[in-house]
C-alpha cells in the first residue's frame, strides 16, 4: 500500500463481507420454501417474496459496496494521488449502508417498490442517487486532478458513471407492463452485461498488472478490445429479454444474434488471463489471490457465457423463459463474475492494507472456503439445471400445470440445499479466513525476489 | 494488433451496438401502443398494476416471465382462471390453497384492490408477445375447442355441459364466460371422479368457491362431465 486513503478500502470490505454471510443465508431458506411445505401461518408473515426480495438486494448491496471499496484501493495507486475526499468516502458508506439495512428491515414490514430486484422503495433511492453522487464526484475528482490518465480509470469511471445512470431508469413508475419490462431491463441487463463488465475488465486489468508484472501497454491493450467486444454484444444483444414482453418480433433476431455472440468477450479475458499469467514477471504468489482470480475468469466463462448461451436462442428460451433454468445460469454467472472478483480483489488487497511484509499471508483456511463455496455454488446451479430442464419439459413442452410439474422439481431443490450448506459453511470461513488474516508465516525476507522461500508454503 | 487498432474496435463496437439499440428502441415505442392495447389501460388497469406492485406479488410468481418462480406465471392468469377463481385466490388464499404444498400469503386485499388486479391481470392477458407461454399457448385453446366439438357429437358429457350451461362462467378453448376456472386447466389436475364429486357439492372442496351445486345430476350424468373434462388434458406435448 503506498497511500494513506487506500486504507477506506478496509471498512468498505468488512460490510460487504458480512452482507454476503447474511445474503447466503437467506438463501438457505429460499430453497426451504421450495422443498418443504412452509405453514399457512409463516407465509402469511415472511413470505418467500420478502426472502427473495432480502436475498438480491443484499447480493447487489455487497458487491457494490465490494467494487467501491476496490475502486478507492485502487484509485490511488492508479492516479499517483491521494483520494480528494476521504472523509466523503467514509460518509458514503455509512448513507449506503445505513439505507440497505433500512431497505431490508422495511421488506420485512412490507415496505417495497414491488418490482424483482428493485425493491428498494422509492424514497430510499433517493438516498442512494446520493450515495452514487459522493461517489463519482469523489473519484472523478480524483482522477480529474491528476491528470494521469490511464486505461484502467476510463472504463473504471465509465462503468460507475453509467451504471449509476441506469440506475435512475429503475426509479419511475411505469404505467404499462411492457414498456416498465423494457427498461427494468435497462437497469439489470446494462448492469451486469454492461457496466459490471466495465468494472470487472478495469479491476481485472488491474489485479493482472499487479499480480503478473506484464507491462501496462500489453494489458491496457487487450483491455481495449474486450470492452469493444463486451459493448458491442452487451448492448444490443438486451434484446434476447425483449422477445416475450410485447415488443416487436425483429427483438428476435437481433437479441438472438447479439447475445449468441456474448460468450466471445468472456472468453477473450480467459485467454488474455492466461496470456498474461504465462508471461509473467513475478511467481505465483500468493497462490490463494491466483487461485481466485483464475477460478474467477473460468467460473464467469462458464456460467455467463455457456449457460447463459445455452437458454439464450428465441427457439429455446420460447420453452426455458422464466424457468429454473434461468435462476442455474443466474447463480453461477454472478458467483463467477462478480463474486470471485471482489473476493479476489479482497485477497489482493488485505495484506497490503494489513501492512504485511511481501503481500503474503497464512492461506490455509482460505483454500477450504475457495473449494468449499465453488463446488458449493457449482452443485447448486446443477441441481438448478435438472430443475429447470424438468420444469421446461413438463410444463412448457407437455403442457402440465405448474404445480404438478413442481413436484419432482422439490427434490432438486433439496439438493440445491445440501449445496446451499456447503455454500454458507464455505463462505463463512472464507469472511472469518479474511477478517482474521494473518501474515505468512515462513516468509522470512519479506524483500522483493525471494520467490524461492516463499514458494516452501504450503498450498 | 496495435493499440491504434484495439481503440478502433472499441469506439467501433460499442456505437455500432449504441446505435442499433436506440434506433430499435425508438421504433418499439411506436409499436408498443398497438401491441399491447395500450387504449384499454384504463385508471383501474393502473391501479391494479400499483396494487400488485405494492403486495410484491412479482417477487413469487412471474408476470411475461420476469420476476420470481416460485409460483405459477401470470401472463395468461385471466384466461386460464377466469375472474371468480382469481377473486377467491386473492380474498382468501389461506382457504383456495388449503391442500397446495405451497402456500400464498393473505395478503388483506380490499375489496377494490382485488377488482383491480383482476383487471389488470385481464389486460395483460391481451398482450401480443409471440403467444408465450408455450403451456397456455392460443393455438393450443383452439385446438382444444376443435376436439371439444368433435367430441360433443358422441359424448354424452358434452350434451350434460350443454344442457346445465356451464360455459356461462367456465372457458374452453374461445368461448366460455370468463369468470370461473377453464376446463382445460381443470383437465390437467383432476380426474373424472374427482370432477363428479365435485359437482354435487362444491362448497365442500372449495369452500366460498360460489359455484352452484348439481345434485340433481344423476351420478352418471356427472361421472360423465367428469370423463369430458378429463379427457380435455393433453398427455404429451403439443
């Protein structure tokens, strides 16, 4: 760490850590709605649409909170400057935080804008379009000062300035269905396929140059073309969740085109990933920060790229859409995605914010939450799969109801579940492994090229 | 490649998406009216869209396919259940759902909310979205109706259906009056015993349900209602 303000980092992570444990909990007992037969009088207080409403809300709340912490890590180191304000940065954690928990709080009491995964009620996005303002002016400030223009800031600044634009299209209310359809997918599409791919590119493009030692000029590159790839099939290809919403029928085509050629941008990032690995100046060290940084970029390929090409054709999504099958590509995309990179980047960044020597750590508890969790989520999104494949055949193909064809869908639930408990017991040694962090215990020259020494570790 | 290159694919890519993207959503909006009868979203559609929104109802069931799954798609919810059947579902769902194994919240509706969701539930059942879904398909109600009318030449069923004018509340395929669940839907769940006990006294398997009692339908004569109905399901696919 080499300066002052990066340190706003640390609080920003701990919060998103403890989210996510609660987020995964939830989550637990979404998937015990779907297998056992909850009371009248349960469901008639804590309905499943409160837990789902809790349960996205707190993985989108963590995972910004993870980005923004990233980007004040790295903000500095970027521009060669102190953050403008550190304070603000302070301030704005304690608003968006503050306004999550109250989000979450009032679900309970039935407090909601009633929309899938915008469920924050109106008055309380208010709050949130400030917390975004602190935010961007805070680094465009930054960044502006600085003048050190690079890359990785662009698409870094680009992705937060547009992902808290979208963000203002979720707030109206829209009278007719198909055209608050249209946009609500303005909001999730354009985040996860758009700006969150322009976050993860910069963040990625950061962790490589830090962790690999290429030279800026290859990685910045490379940077280039992948979010050329990522908007061209990104934007256009929002059209493959307008085919069934009443829009026109060419959403066909186009969403069907665009969206066939998503998984090229993905896979782009594995190759230049494994490029830049390849090439690298520096060992592979500390080899749990690598492991979930390459885990990450396969896990994002697979679960956005393949499974998400799997169902995104009209022909098949006129029999999976909104099914099971989407919720299998939706757990996998975002663990791999987003997931495995803010906990990557917590990895990378908590020895240099801890001040240990070399940037290593004790890893051994940590490789049992990586494993734990990614098998963990990988066995649930598989039962999610059969799930669906079955729901799409009984009821979309055959015809049942949707109740009967529910029936043999509840024992995969339960195996969703039984993975589900790998899931929480993976993540909570992953957040106790990262707030108990400690240094590496057979590091003995903590100065640059020992590599040799520290490599004796055990993995 | 150079970077003078990779900037190009850039700047090309993303307004080539950009573009293609806006000029469609432009003319999408100029369709959007036409496709989803937008002239027949009146104040209380609008309600019935606020009064859906503020019970989170999208957060279990889907609407066009969006939202969650726990709980049956809502798109053609009007046409498969009729407005009686989503009145008694909304008012008191502790007792339509006593045997599901899943459950719906009371959710305390006031009497105009539940008229209202009905409403909004009726106009989105119009909307034209490439007949999806596939399970509740118009094509599929017609060709139900062509076999209902084959059917009713040598089934005794069909002439009983007649004759008590069931179709005054429940659908099948085109016709039917809308209030009262379609005879496909019920085809899919129950069996033609089933159907004929029910039809001598409702109340005692749907308390509140508001369907009048047939008992002086012989056993017979139900039993082959029941057999009609039944034999409306389709066992494999389309």
């Amino acid at each position: 760490m080499l300066y002052k303000t990066q340190r706003i980092a640390y609080p920003y992570f701990v919060v998103a850590l403890l989210l996510f444990v609660l987020q995964v909990i939830v989550g637990l007992w979404l998937a015990t709605n779907y297998f056992a037969t909850i009371p009248q009088s349960v469901v008639d207080v804590f309905p499943f649409s409160t837990a789902r409403a809790i349960h996205t809300n707190l993985l989108v709340l963590w995972l910004l909170l993870g980005f923004m912490g990233a980007t004040f890590y790295l903000i500095p180191e970027e521009t060669q400057r102190e953050l403008e304000w550190p304070r603000l940065a302070i301030a704005q954690l304690v608003l968006l935080a503050g306004t999550g928990v109250a989000a979450v709080v009032g679900f309970l009491f039935g407090w909601t804008q009633g929309r899938p995964l915008l469920e924050i009620p109106r008055p309380l996005d208010l709050l949130v379009v400030v917390g975004a303002l602190m935010f961007l002016a805070n680094v465009g400030v930054t960044i502006i000062k600085a003048r050190q223009w690079t890359v990785t800031q662009g698409s870094l600044l680009g992705g937060l300035t547009f992902l808290a634009l979208l963000y203002l299209i979720g707030i109206p209310f829209y009278n007719n269905l198909a055209v608050d359809w249209y946009y609500w997918w303005w909001v999730i599409h354009l985040w996860v396929e758009g700006a969150w791919e322009l976050i993860a590119a910069a963040l990625t493009a950061f962790l490589l140059m830090k962790m690999t030692g290429v030279e800026r000029g290859v990685v910045e590159k490379w940077l280039y073309v992948e979010l050329g790839l990522f908007l061209l099939t990104g934007i256009a290809g929002t059209g493959h969740h307008y085919y069934w919403l009443g829009a026109p029928r060419y959403w066909l085509w186009v969403g069907g085109i665009f969206s066939a050629l998503e998984p090229f941008p993905i896979l782009l990032m594995v190759v230049d990933t494994y490029r830049h690995t390849k090439e690298r100046a520096r060992p592979l060290r500390p080899s749990l920060t690598w492991l979930y940084l390459l885990g990450g970029v396969v896990l994002h390929f697979v679960g956005a790229g393949l499974f998400g090409f799997a169902h995104t054709l009209p022909q098949i999504n006129y029999y999976t859409h909104g099914s099971q099958v989407t919720v299998s590509h939706g757990h996998l995309a975002f663990f791999g995605a987003y997931v495995l990179l803010n906990l990557t980047f917590f990895y990378f960044a908590m020895p240099h914010l801890r001040g240990f020597p070399g940037g290593t750590y004790d890893e051994k508890a940590g490789h049992w939450g990586f494993w734990l969790t990614s098998l963990g989520v990988l066995g649930m999104s598989l039962s999610f799969a059969v799930a669906g494949v079955l729901q799409t055949y009984l009821e979309r193909v055959q015809g049942q109801d949707f109740m009967i064809a529910q029936r043999p869908i509840r024992f995969w639930m339960f195996v969703a579940f039984l993975h589900g408990l790998a899931v929480v017991a993976g993540v909570a040694v992953i957040v106790w492994h990262l707030l108990t962090l400690k240094p590496g215990a057979e590091v003995r020259e903590p100065a640059k090229p020992a590599p040799e020494k520290v490599a004796a570790q055990p993995v | 490649m150079t970077e003078k290159t990779a900037k190009w694919i850039f700047w090309g890519g993303t307004s080539v998406s950009l573009l293609l993207f806006l000029a469609l959503t432009v003319d999408t909006h100029r369709q959007f009216a036409a496709l989803t009868h937008a002239d027949k979203l009146s104040d209380q559609v609008v309600s019935g869209k606020r009064a859906f929104e503020k019970h989170n109802c999208n957060d279990c069931h889907t609407v066009l396919g969006f939202g969650a799954y726990y709980a049956p798609d809502l798109t053609r919810a009007y046409t498969r259940l009729g407005e009686a059947s989503i009145q008694r579902r909304l008012e008191s769902p502790e007792i339509a759902f006593v045997d599901s194994y899943r459950k719906m919240p009371h959710q305390k509706l006031s009497e105009q909310e539940v008229k209202d969701i009905v409403a909004y539930l009726a106009w989105i059942s119009q909307i034209e979205n490439q007949d999806w879904p596939p399970q509740h398909s118009e094509k599929r109600w017609k060709r139900s109706t062509a076999r209902m009318l084959a059917a009713a030449r040598v089934s005794p069923g069909a002439a009983v259906i007649e004759q008590e004018q069931c179709l005054a509340c429940h659908n099948l395929g085109a016709t039917g009056g809308n209030q009262a669940i379609r005879f496909e839907w019920i085809a899919k769940r129950r069996d033609s015993r089933w159907i004929a006990d029910f039809l001598e006294d409702p109340e005692k398997h749907a308390p509140g349900c508001g369907m009048p009692a047939y008992p002086h339908l012989s056993l017979a004569q139900r039993e082959s209602v029941g057999e009609f109905i039944a034999a409306l399901s389709a066992p494999s696919g389309r």
